[in-house]
C-alpha cells in the first residue's frame, strides 16, 4: 500500500485509488484537492 501511495496509484490523503496510472510521485485525488 505504500509503495502504491508513493508511486501515485493511490491518494496520499484518503488512500482510495486514483486513475490506474503511476505518474512516480505521491499526490490527492480531486476530492482531496478541493
């Protein structure tokens, strides 16, 4: 899970999954962001 978290498959703040893809770097889903 934190692997996932790290690469960005997963949001770092509510941990759900984002959109399938692993940009490298950990980041927020859209509800997260707002």
């Amino acid at each position: 899970m934190v692997e996932d978290i790290l690469e960005g498959l997963m949001c770092e703040g509510c941990y759900s999954f984002i959109d399938g893809e692993a940009p490298g770097y950990p980041r927020l889903c859209e509800d997260c962001q707002e």
